[in-house]
C-alpha cells in the first residue's frame, strides 16, 4: 500500500508552470503534510495559491488543485522549493510533535547490528543506550524531554528535519519518516 497525503503545503507556485512543460498551466511544487511525498498539482484557473498554503489533494471533490501530476524528485524541485522546504518541515514536525516523539519511544531494530535511532544524525551507540534505558522507565512527552533526560542529546527536533531533508533528497535508502517513492 502507497501512503498518500490528503493535504500538501505548498513549498512553491509557478503561475504558468515550468519552462520545459508543454503547456502553460499553474503548478504547484508541494509537500505531503504526513508522509512528505513530493508532488506537483495543477491549480485550477483563476485560484489564488501562495507558498506554505495547505491543499487538499484526497479523493473528494479539491477546491484548488484541478490534478495532481505526479510525485517529482527533491533534484526536480524549483531553488525557491528547495529553501522553503526545511521550514515547511521543521512547521509540520512542531505542529505534530506528538507523533514524532512516538518514534523515540516505539522505535526498533533494523537489523541486528542497527538500531533505526542510529539512522537520525548525532546518535551513536551511547546516545542510543541511553534513550532505550530512559524509555523503559517512562515514555518520553516531548522533544525537550528527550533532551533533558538523555545526557550530552542534541536537539532531537533537528535531528528529525535532518533525517527527512536527507530522505527527501534520496540520501538513504532506509526510510523513517518519507514515504516510500515506489508507485
């Protein structure tokens, strides 16, 4: 089963779609609010969209995106997209903080020599140990609670936006956060 976005936030607009298209048509480089799929709608004639605004791409009636094109690679985005992508992620990660702590607390073992915490950046085998040992004894709240019950832990919300920059931008063929690109 593919996991499909209903809403994508806008990351850019191009008014009369990209150079190589054929034909002119508004498009809009977005990002999935759940599971950051990358993907390129055609807005309806005359409907105004800006960068950040949230669409609504699932299957009933869309009252801004006429289709959507297809998913599109992190190298397809516009440069304007690609700098408005960490924010639009840092945002979507803040707003739903809950879901993303979960993982600190229900992650598991890829492997028997790896751990899928080891794949955020700045955890190693001691910074693991550690987490593993504090959420045995309580389930961590937030990320600031990550933070202060595991000695020397960098913030765990960047380590998060890192880890989905560097899955979006196909870094990895492990995936934690990204929605597999297989169609």
């Amino acid at each position: 089963m593919i996991a499909k976005d209903d809403y994508v936030i806008v990351l850019d607009f191009l008014q009369h779609g990209k150079p190589s298209d054929r034909r002119a048509e508004p498009v809009a480089q977005c990002v999935g609010d759940k599971f950051f799929n990358l993907l390129e709608v055609a807005i309806k004639d005359d409907v105004p969209v800006k960068t950040k605004d949230r669409l609504y791409i699932g299957e009933s009636k869309r009252d801004q995106v006429k289709y959507i094109r297809g998913r599109i690679n992190y190298s397809e985005l516009t440069s304007y997209a690609k700098d408005t992508v960490q924010e639009v992620v840092a945002e979507l990660i803040e707003k739903d903080e809950k879901r993303f702590v979960e993982f600190f607390n229900k992650s598991s073992s890829l492997t028997t020599r790896m751990h899928s915490l080891e794949l955020l950046s700045g955890i190693g085998k001691r910074h693991l140990w550690d987490i593993l040992s504090e959420r045995k004894k309580k389930a961590f709240e937030t990320f600031r609670d990550v933070q202060d019950r595991v000695a020397m832990m960098p913030d765990p919300k960047k380590m998060v936006i890192k880890r989905i920059l560097t899955e979006l931008e196909g870094k990895d063929r492990h995936r934690l956060f990204v929605a597999s690109s297989v169609i």
